[in-house]
C-alpha cells in the first residue's frame, strides 16, 4: 500500500480529468449515431431525462464511495463488505479493460483518417466512402455484406500501425504519473478539444442544408417516447458517456482532498460532458443536412449503419465541401481523436491505480504489460472480422458490464452501506445538498431504471 497517496493539484485537475475521461468517442460517434438510428429528436428527451434519473444520481455515487473509501473500485466495495469486492474487478477488469481494447482500436480509425482527410483515397472508389470504409479500410466487406465473426483475414496494417501508435502514446502518458502524465495532458487537450468543436459547429452551420439537418435533428417525435427501446438505449448511452459502471469516476474521486464539493463536481462533470454531446451533434446533423441536400434524400435516408455516420458520413461531405475541405475533415477527426485519447488514458490510469491500491507494482512494469496486452488482444480488431467482433464485444460489455455493475453499486451502496449515509458524507465534505431524499430515490427510481434497462437489454436480443 502507498502511504504517500497522490492528490489532483487543483479541483480544476480533478474536474479535467473527470470531463476529459467523460468526453471522448461515445460523445461524438456514439451519440450521434444512437441519436440517429433513434429518430433525432425524439431522442433527446429520453436522453435528458436519463441523465437525471441514472446519470447524475449514479455519478454522485461513484464520486462519494470513491472520495469515502479513498481507494478505486475493488477496495471500496471490499470495504463496504468483502464479498463485493469482485464487482469492482468484474468492472476494472473485464469491463473497462474490454471496452479499452476496442475503444482504441476506434481512436485508430480517427488517426488514420486524418491522414486520408489529406489524400481523400475513398474518391477514386466505386461506391464512395462507404465502400471505402467498410471494403478497402476494414477489408469487412464480402459480396454478401459484412464478414462474420469467424472470417478471418490478415490484419489490416494501416490499422495495425495506427494501434500500435495509439497504444505507444497511452503507454507513455500513463507511464508518466498522474501529476506528470495525466493531468498536464488532459488540460491542453480538453480546451484544445471544446474550441475544435466550436470551430466545426460554426463552419458546419453555413453548410447549405444545415437548417434541414438542424430540423431533424431537434423535432421530437412524441411517437417514439411510447417505444421503450428508445429508453433502453438512452440510458445506455449514459453510462458510457458519463464513464458509468467501469469503476473510474470512483478511482478519480479518491484522489481528491478531504474537503472537496462532490455534487457540484458530479453536476459540472455530466452537464459538461451532455452538453459537448448535443453540442457536437449541430456539427454532425447540420453536416448530415449538406449531405442529404447534396444527394436528394431525406436526413434519415443519409446513412445506413450507425457505424458509418463517422467515418462514412465525414469523408463523404469532405469531399463534396465548397471550400477548405481537407481542413475540416482533419479538423473533425483531430477532434474525435483527442477525445478518445483523453478518454483512453483515464482508463489507462484508473486500471493502474486499482492495481497499485491493492498490490506493491512498479508503475512503469504495469503499463507497459497492460498496453503490450492491449495492443495484441485489439489485433482481432483489425482483420475483416474486426466489425463483427466490435458489435458483440460492444453489445455484451454494455449489458453485463457497465449496466449490471451500476444496478449491483446502485443495490450495494442503496441498502448495505446505505444511501443517506452516503449523502450525508458528501454533505460533511463541503457540498451543498443534492436531496435530502437521495437515498430514497437511489433505492427506489434508480434502482429500479436500472433493472428496467437491465431485462430490456436482454428483451431487444429476441
Ligand atoms: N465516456 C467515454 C466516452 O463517452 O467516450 C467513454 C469512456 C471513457 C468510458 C473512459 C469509460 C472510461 F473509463
Ligand atoms: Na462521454
């Protein structure tokens, strides 16, 4: 055990690297496209409302267990009781470990694309960026769609280099130490990351189309509030976003000094990392308007895989763009990969720190393991079964990773360690009060959400 254990500098550090670990790809590509498949703005209101009930809520519980037990997942709940202490591996180790490897192999895509922002090599291609994409990129593409999972081919070695290269930077930004890596790092990327987005939203919204991307994208269909699948994933998405159930917001608060104001730290860090979603999608839907303008459909007719709005939508519009179109494509995935790098290192550096609370580990030993693993477990990725395998991967990690651990904490700390003396600690440590019936409503509402999107994940797999 350290006796020396490291603070943030600053609670402007702690807030940083709490929006830097929350703002990343699911903010940018996962919003966007679960937005999209969901009908744009029949979306959003589930989505708010999901920050509220789940989302904030479960953020100020991972932020106090955290603070209270000042040790990452593992040994806080072993401290709450001893036979939970696997939960918090189950979610360092399986879930946030898992979601990692293909996390990176996406951030990956993004460098990769910067460069084809300059060269454009999809033009040449029949059938566009599209085929580009999922053909000569991910080499996915068969005669009769996509490769299964048990189609291998050879790696791709433009997405192989791109790994290793993003794995490399992880290991060295990580290995630094969390003053020395971690936190200078993430406090130029994040400003960097908001005025890139700033730049893209204004540029996007001079797109002739934007205002019919723009329509689509904020016109609820009340319609769709009656199908509770839309719930099911909107919840979802909130746990990735706000790095739910992976155990890091509980790693991060251990770090922070015994007075520190919790709840406004949980609520800067959601409404910072919401707002960045729906920021973010202005530049993604007004840009889907161009392109729907551009071809004669309608805004929803535009793409036909989630997957694809990214990196099929993008380089499309880039090179239809009036003007300095190489720009704004490097520009948009410079953005995207500065996100998921910030993101990628908080898990990084919570996985260590889960480590090194329990066990005498040379930091340096750690990462370099953890990022040579890395790299070759996300090699799977990078063959024409890569997809296939993203898409189950995905889809188990969020139904028995992050939502059944945020329901097992949400159980955990509502009933055994108790919910109002949670909130009375958060309260002792200098914040002002969130509810007064926050335990109740954890007990209850949460709770209950969260069994909800539990069976109704297992629902949509029939
Ligand atoms: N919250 C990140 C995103 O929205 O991209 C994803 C993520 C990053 C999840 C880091 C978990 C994590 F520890
Ligand atoms: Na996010």
């Amino acid at each position: 055990m350290s006796e020396q254990r490291e603070q943030w500098q600053s609670t402007a550090g702690f807030i940083m690297a709490a929006v830097g670990s929350a703002v990343g790809l699911g903010n940018i590509w996962r919003f966007s496209y679960v937005t999209y498949e969901n009908g744009g703005g029949a979306f959003l209101i589930p989505y708010v409302l999901a920050l509220f009930i789940v989302g904030i809520p479960l953020l100020l519980l991972e932020f106090g267990i955290g603070h209270y037990m000042k040790a990452s997942a593992p040994v806080s709940l072993f401290r709450i009781d001893r036979r939970f202490q696997w939960v918090g591996w189950w979610a360092v180790g399986f879930t946030m470990f898992g979601i990692l490897i293909y996390y990176c192999v996406v951030i990956a895509w993004c460098l990769s694309f910067i460069f084809f922002a300059l060269y454009q090599p999809w033009t040449g291609v029949e059938g566009g960026a599209n085929a580009f994409f999922f053909g000569e990129f991910l080499g996915a593409a068969t005669e009769d769609g996509l490769r299964g999972p048990f189609d291998l081919t050879g790696p791709n070695l433009t997405v192989l280099v791109a790994l290793a290269a993003v794995w490399a930077i992880n290991g060295v930004i990580v290995g630094r130490g969390l003053r020395a890596g971690v936190e200078p790092v993430i406090r130029v990327f994040i400003p960097l990351l908001f005025l890139l987005m700033i730049v893209l939203v204004v540029w996007s919204l001079f797109l002739p189309g934007a205002g019919q991307g723009l329509t689509w994208y904020l016109s609820p269909d009340w319609a769709k509030l009656a199908d509770w699948r839309v719930w099911v994933e909107a919840i979802t998405q909130i746990f990735f976003t706000l790095s739910l159930g992976f155990g890091i917001m509980i790693a991060y608060a251990s770090y922070l000094p015994e007075r520190s104001n919790i709840t406004r730290n949980a609520l800067i860090t959601a409404f910072a990392d919401s707002g960045f979603a729906i920021f973010a999608g202005v530049a993604v839907f007004a840009t889907l308007g161009f392109m729907a303008q551009a071809q004669g459909q309608g805004v929803e007719d535009v793409v036909t895989s989630g997957i694809g709005l990214a990196f099929v939508a993008y380089p499309q519009v880039i090179s239809e763009l009036p003007f300095l179109p190489t720009m704004f494509g490097v520009l948009f995935f410079s953005a995207l990969a500065i996100a998921g790098l910030s993101s990628s290192i908080s898990l990084i550096q919570a996985f260590v720190s889960a480590l090194s609370d329990k066990y005498e580990v040379d930091r340096t030993k750690v990462v370099g393991t953890l990022c040579t693993i890395g790299f070759l477990l996300g090699m799977v990725f990078t063959t024409g079964a890569g997809i296939a395998w993203l898409d189950i991967v995905d889809h188990f990690l969020t139904s028995y990773g992050l939502v059944l651990v945020g329901l097992l904490e949400a159980l955990i700390v509502g009933w055994v360690f108790g919910g109002e003396r949670l909130g009375s600690h958060i309260e002792g440590a200098g914040s002002f009060r969130f509810s007064s019936h926050y335990g109740t409503f954890m007990r209850l509402l949460m709770t209950g959400a969260l069994a909800f999107t539990w069976f109704g994940l297992h629902q949509a797999e029939d």
